[in-house]
C-alpha cells in the first residue's frame, strides 16, 4: 500500500510516543501534532485542539488523521466538554475544510465500559452492542463515535473507531490478560485502518488475540487486522502476583472495570 502522510494528534501521550516509532516502517509519513511538546521532535506542531485555525493548519495536505489527542480519563463533564468533545469537532471540521478523507479515532472500551464482560463460553461483546458510557470520559467517546457517523453521511468522511482496550507495552493487571492491545498490534491495527478500502464509519474494537479476549475482534479483522500478541503469555506470572479477577469486582463485573465505580482521573 501506497505511503500515506499522516496527522499525528496526541503525539506526546503514551500511545502517540509508541505509534510514532512503530508506524513510519509502515510506509506513513508523520506530522506530530500536540498540546504539550513531544520530546526529540522540534518539528512537532505545538497546539490546543481549541485552536481551530492552528488544526486547519496542521490538516493541510495529509492523507489521514490518526486522533488521538485528548484527555485519557476521567474529568470534570466540562473539560471533558471542552477537550474530548468540542476538540473533536474542531478536529473533524478542520479535516471537512481540508478535504482530509480519512479519519482514525482513538474510542475507548469505555464508550461501552457498563457492559457486562462476557463469563467462559458466552460470546464476546459485538461491536453493535448499545452505547454504556462509564464516565463522562466514555461518553466522549460515543459523541465521537457518532460524529464520525455524521462526518461520513453528510461530509464523506471516512473513520474507524477503534475502542481501543489497554494498550501498554506489556499487561499487568488480570483484567488487562482480556483487555491489552499490545503497542505492535496497536500499529497493526492503526495502519489496517488507515489503507483498508471504503471503512464508511467502522466501528472495531482494539484488541490483541487474547485468549481471555472479551470484545469481538471480526470487525477489525475484516478491515485486515491480524494481532500476532496474547496477554496469555503474561498470565501465570499476573495470576501468581495479584490472583485472578476477584468476583464481583468492577473488574470482574464490567469491561470498563474500575472506571464503572472510583474511575481513574485526569491530573490536570
Ligand atoms: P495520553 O493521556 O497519554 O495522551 C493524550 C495526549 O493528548 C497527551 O500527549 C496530551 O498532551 C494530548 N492532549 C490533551 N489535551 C489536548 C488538547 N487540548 N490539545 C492537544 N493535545 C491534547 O493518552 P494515551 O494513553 O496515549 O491515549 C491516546 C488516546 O487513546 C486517547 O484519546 C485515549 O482516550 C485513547 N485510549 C487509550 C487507551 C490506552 O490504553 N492507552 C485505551 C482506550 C482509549
Ligand atoms: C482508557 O480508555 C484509558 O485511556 C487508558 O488509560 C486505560 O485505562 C484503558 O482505557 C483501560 O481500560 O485499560
């Protein structure tokens, strides 16, 4: 697939650091894009997703967004207002003015994080299960979900939403031996989004091949996804240090976890 330039939001954060190493070799030529300044990237473009003309500027020319900027927990509802959701609206309109066709959004697990997480032989979550935000956090992430519903019918702008579970370079809790996106199939599902053929709006979820997987992982699968990592390889030292998932827990009741109950919260 042809090299695409590629709008890098949220290039500081945690997976923004990782994506920038591991999506180059793909073939995707990054512009950076944060708040904060991204460490060893003088070229990064330093702005606030409130600055409108400072996006439109920054979405010149590229091929793609990959949006991942933003806050990444819990906050009070009006930063979440003003970071998470009219963020991606500028973001989205500063695509529309540009003429970008091709939009991937960071989601998260929990858009759907009051769901039951499926019990041993019951089917993972669908990616059509209804929207249960757990936060006001996870509610961004479905008013993201659907303006990029609204970008492709009115706009034809493509997206795919990946709801992404816990993506760190290695799992350490036993919800995250069902849950973790590791950084390499990260990538993998990043560029699968980026070059796969009329996505519309697709909604996937951002998984490795878990064993213990609970999400549906046929939707990125078809967009050519194919995750090579499996927490399972880390289960018997998490299990032997923390135990299993203690019933009736967040963590064992719903697949936002903790987020469903204390959620973690943004520093700032
Ligand atoms: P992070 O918090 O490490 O990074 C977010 C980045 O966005 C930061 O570098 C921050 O400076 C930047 N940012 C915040 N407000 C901004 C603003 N107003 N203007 C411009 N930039 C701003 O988060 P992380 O873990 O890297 O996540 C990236 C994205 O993926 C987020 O949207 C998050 O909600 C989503 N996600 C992450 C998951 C994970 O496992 N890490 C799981 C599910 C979703
Ligand atoms: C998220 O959406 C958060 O951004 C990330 O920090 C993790 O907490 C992740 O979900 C998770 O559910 O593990």
């Amino acid at each position: 697939t042809a090299p695409r330039t590629v709008l890098l939001t949220g290039a500081a954060g945690a997976v923004g650091t990782m994506m920038r190493e591991l999506l180059p070799p793909y073939g995707h030529e990054l512009r950076l894009l944060d708040v904060n300044p991204v460490p060893g990237a003088p070229d990064a473009v330093r702005a606030d997703l409130a600055d409108r003309a400072a996006l439109r500027e920054a979405a010149r020319g590229v091929d793609a967004i990959v949006h991942l900027a933003g806050i990444s927990l819990e906050a009070d509802f009006e930063k979440i207002l003003a970071v998470n959701i009219a963020g991606t609206h500028h973001l989205y309109e500063a695509a529309r003015e540009e003429g970008v066709r091709r939009v991937v959004f960071a989601s998260s697990n929990h858009a759907v994080g009051f769901t039951r997480r499926p019990r041993e032989g019951e089917p993972p979550v669908p990616v059509g299960t209804p929207h249960r935000p757990d936060t006001f956090y996870g509610l961004s992430k479905c008013f993201g979900e659907d303006l990029a519903q609204l970008y492709w019918d009115r706009h034809g702008i493509e997206t795919v939403s990946l709801r992404i579970g816990s993506c760190t370079p290695e799992p350490t809790s036993a919800r995250m031996l069902s849950t973790w996106l590791s950084p390499a199939d990260c990538a993998r599902l990043v560029h699968a989004s980026l070059t796969a053929q009329d996505v519309a709006h697709t909604v996937v979820y951002g998984s490795s091949a878990n064993t213990r997987a609970w999400w549906d992982l046929s939707a990125a699968r078809a967009l050519g996804y194919a995750p090579e990592d499996d927490a399972e390889a880390y289960a018997e030292k998490i299990l032997a240090e923390q135990g299993p998932l203690v019933e009736g827990s967040p963590d064992d009741l719903y697949v936002g976890g903790q987020f469903c109950a204390d959620a973690p919260r943004w520093p700032h």
